[in-house]
C-alpha cells in the first residue's frame, strides 16, 4: 500500500499530505475509504468526468496546440514548474 521503508519515503508521504493540504488523518484513513469504493462508483464517476466520449492526450512541444486546432476543444496544460 505505503511504502515507509526508508525516512526518505515516510518524509516524502507526509510532504505531499501538507501540499496538497490534505486532512491530517489522510494516510491513516485512506486504506479504508479505498476500501469502500464499490464498482458501480468507479462507473459513476467515469460516466460524468467522461461523458463527451473520446479523449485524447497529446504531449508535445508549444506547436503541437497549432495542429490540434480545428480538431475538437484543446486544452493545454503546462505542467513545467
């Protein structure tokens, strides 16, 4: 599940707990609440996030987005820090 092998990993868990400003009992509840997701909300969930069909994910450089236009709706996500 976790993987607390090293201070390193048990550090970095507990880094990204505070980053993302997650509660503090996240990592000790998360084995339960994953516990409790049944199949049917799997598909709910993939129904609404899905619904327009087919999605695409295209990585490339800045003109990438030129080709893709005309293509459907584009969104680019800059994920250079």
């Amino acid at each position: 599940m976790f993987e607390f092998d090293t201070p390193q990993s048990v550090l970095a868990k507990y880094l990204d707990v505070s980053y993302n400003r997650l509660p503090k009992g996240y990592l000790v509840s998360w084995p339960s609440r994953i516990a409790s997701v049944r199949p049917a909300d799997v598909r709910d969930s993939a129904a609404r996030l899905f619904n327009t069909g087919l999605v695409r994910v295209v990585v490339g450089g800045a003109d990438a987005r030129k080709s893709l236009e005309g293509r459907g709706d584009v969104v680019e996500l800059n994920l250079t820090p």
